[in-house]
C-alpha cells in the first residue's frame, strides 16, 4: 500500500483523484492473488486501470477498449513511449458483441454508470469470457449513496452526475441477480466507500477549487481511502464491486 500511495501521491499530485486512487486499492488487492492469459478492459478511457492491469499481470495480454478515439490515441502514444509490450488499445463500442470465449479476465471499472441500457454490456462481457472466466466490476451506486457532508455543497457534482451518469445503477440484490441469470457464480460482492472512502472522496470534490487545501489534505485523504478496503462497507455506501465467474 505505501509504495502504491507514494506513486500516486508524488506522481500525480497535481490532478490526483481520490476516487480512482481507491478503486486501484480495491483492483490491486485483487490482481495480487490472480493469473490471467488474456484480459480485456471494458471501457478502458485513459487506460488508467489498464496500464495497471498490465504492470500487476505481466505475462498477460491485456486489450483496452474504448469508444473514445481521443483516449484510444492518448492510450497508444502511452504505450510507445513507455514500451509497454503486453498491452493494446482499440477504438470499440462495448456494446457491440465481443468475440465469444476469448477473454479469462474481463474488467469494467468506473464505466456502465455511462452506458444507457448496459445490461447488453453485462450480456457481452459473459458471452466474451472464456468458462470460468473471471468478471471484476467497479461502478457507483448513487441512488443508495448518504453524503456525509450537506449534499447542497454538491451541486456541481451532483449537475455533472446527472448528465454523465446516464446507465443503470444497481445495488448488490438487484446486480447480483441480473448476473446469476446470465449464467455468472458471485465470488465476492460488497459495497465500497462507505465512511472512511466517503470521507475522502468526498473532501477530495470539496477541496476541487482550492488545490493548496487539496494538496495539503492529500495523504490523509489516500490514508483514509486505504482504511476503506479493510472494513465492510453496508448500505449507504457510494459504490459497488463484484467478481463473478462464468
């Protein structure tokens, strides 16, 4: 964890974001007990996870796939630059059909919140992956989500939430049984950033305008996103994950 915090912190400190910096907690204490061959991130942006992905799983292929040309180009002139040889980007439309049986690891983190009708994703993610291929989801759960500061100092969030935000959100009951009916075995399911990831993310958007302030909170703010990865988080929390098997 500290040598994750110290990457982040003294690389990124300028434009970090808490909130990815907790979902690379919670991927990584993943990716530390997992092999894979072939790996595909569905709805990769700017490749954070990916890039992650790759250096965590390094005798793996991993593919990048975004509708964004812009963050498929951005993805590219990082892999060159970098030399990174075990992964590669596409410009692709996740809702389009995935090759089927391809993939022993499938990832989407931060992403079907975009996609209106995501549920075709969800079917093309079980369709891609090989049997007993490994599905990781990340994604909010705002509907169910309690602001532990007074939700007016939100607003700009709130407006950006709504016009980006526009798929389906699910909490654990509703997204466990819409996987177990395509044909997916739940192996962990739990919520994410209850209070000590509210906590930090949330002091994170409210520090958005005053970088001094930001900065100076930061490693309190990275120590209290780590905390959330060690308790279980109930309802009222922000987000979701799940890793299921096909």
């Amino acid at each position: 964890m500290l040598s994750l915090f110290k990457q982040i912190f003294y690389r990124y400190i300028s434009s970090a974001h808490v909130s990815a910096y907790i979902r690379l907690l919670y991927f990584r204490k993943y990716l530390k007990k997992a092999e894979f061959d072939e790996a595909l991130d569905a709805g990769c942006g700017s490749g954070l996870f990916t890039f992650f992905a790759a250096k965590h799983l390094p005798r793996a292929r991993i593919t990048g796939y975004d509708i964004s040309q812009a963050d498929i180009d951005g993805c590219v002139k990082k892999v060159i630059s970098d030399k990174i040889n075990n992964v590669f980007f596409f410009q692709s439309d996740i809702r389009m059909p995935l090759q089927r049986e391809r993939y022993d690891f499938i990832f989407s983190i931060d992403v079907l919140e975009h996609i209106q009708d995501n549920f075709k994703v969800l079917e093309n993610v079980y369709q891609g992956l090989k049997s007993s291929g490994i599905f990781y989801l990340a994604m909010p759960y705002e509907p169910g989500h309690n602001f532990l500061f007074p939700k007016k100092l939100f607003g700009d969030y709130i407006a950006w939430a709504e016009k980006e935000h526009i798929g389906e959100q699910y909490d654990l009951e509703t997204v466990s049984e819409i996987l177990r009916k395509l044909g997916f075995k739940i192996e962990d399911i739990c919520y994410t950033f209850g209070f000590w990831g509210k906590l930090a993310w949330e002091l994170d958007v409210l520090t958005e305008k005053n970088l001094f302030l930001k900065h100076l909170l930061q490693p309190l703010l990275f120590i209290w996103g780590y905390l959330d990865t060690l308790w279980k988080n109930g309802p009222g929390s922000y987000a979701i994950k799940v890793i299921a098997r096909k």
